[in-house]
C-alpha cells in the first residue's frame, strides 16, 4: 500500500506534461518521532499565538522543538482536560487580536492553515499551559518575608526611577506574590526543558 503511494508520488513529480508539479514540504527538524516541517513554522509564526506558557526563544524553530517536546512528556501523563468554554474563550480572544470573525478568514488563508488548525493549536498550547501550571506550581511557596524584600529592593526603586509613589506593601502584596511566583515557575521550567532537550534525540535539518 505504502509502496503503490510513493509510485503514484514519483509518477506526478516525474511523469509528462500533463503532470502537476507537486511541492514537497521541506523538514526542518526531527524530535524524537516528531517531524517538524517548515510549513509548520510558517503557520506557527504567522498565528503567534504564545499561550502555552513557555518560553520564548531567538527562533520559531527552537520553540516548536519546546512544543513537540513538552507535548511528548504529555502522552505519558494523565490526559489534561481542556474544556470547550476553555478552548472558545482562547479563541475568541485570539479572534479579538485580529480584529474581528471577518478579518480572520483571510488572514488563515494567507498564513496557509485553517480555522481547524487553529482550534488545535489553541487546544495543544492550553494544554501545555495547564501541564506547567500543575506541574511546577504547586512547589512554588513565596513567603511574606520573602515579598517584603522583592518590594524593597525591586518594586519600590522601579517605581521612584519612573518619579511615582509606590503604593503601600499591602496593597500590592498579591500583585508581587503572583510576579514572584511566575519568576520562580519559569526558572524551573527553563531547567526542565533543558534537561528533557539532552535526553531527547533532536536533528536539525540544515
């Protein structure tokens, strides 16, 4: 079956002039068993949607191989529920980007993928986002003492520099716990990212 296909391939590529030319999409890297094409990077950049939580990095690339990688852990945990209000609200949200439903349309079509595709993604990154949410949270503690020092010696001097009052401690204890809390996520994250890229198999085409 598999071999009758690639004669059938062969036969457009290379048959007479009533043959259509076919483009062959052009591999960018393997993860592990995960192809990444390069159209897959047109379409991730052109949609830039960012809403997995990872980290960015100095190429498309580099962040798919993240993506693949992150989505790979998944299938060896428990299924991430990711509701349908959950996926609508991401995607309204994303529609909101582009300026409304009708503008929307077109700009898939010229970023060469579909409203389908879109809702996967959104799914596949919320996905990622709630794993790293689950998984890295919940080891996370900021203590009071621990706030009071970020307020002295980052909060309080960012805000004179800009000539502002800095509100009082208390009233931005909860803004500085959840800034605190991301840092400390991240800084995870990134070493676990860093350790699941040595042990994986990761070939960058040239």
């Amino acid at each position: 079956m598999h071999f009758n296909k690639l004669i059938v391939l062969l036969l457009c590529v290379l048959g007479g002039s009533t043959a259509h030319a076919v483009i062959i999409d052009r591999i960018a890297a393997i993860v592990n068993d995960d192809v990444i094409t390069q159209s897959e990077l047109d379409k991730a950049k052109a949609l830039d949607l960012h809403i997995s939580g990872l980290p960015r990095k100095d190429s498309i690339l580099q962040e798919r191989i993240n993506h693949h990688l992150v989505l790979q852990q998944l299938k060896s945990q428990p299924p991430v529920i990711i509701t349908a209000e959950e996926a609508q609200s991401a995607y309204e949200d994303y529609v909101v980007r582009r300026g409304n439903e009708e503008l929307l349309e077109p700009f898939l079509q010229i970023a060469g993928t579909n409203r389908d595709d879109l809702m996967q993604e959104i799914r596949d990154q919320l996905s990622i986002r709630k794993f790293i949410r689950d998984r890295f949270r919940p080891f996370v503690n900021i203590t009071i003492e621990d706030a009071e020092d970020y307020y002295e010696k980052v909060y309080k001097p960012a805000a004179e520099m800009l000539a502002k009052t800095p509100p009082p401690f208390a009233e931005v204890f909860g803004e500085i716990q959840n800034q605190m809390v991301e840092s400390k996520v991240q800084d995870q994250l990134a070493q676990w990212l860093e350790k699941i890229r040595k042990e994986a198999t990761i070939n960058v085409k040239d």
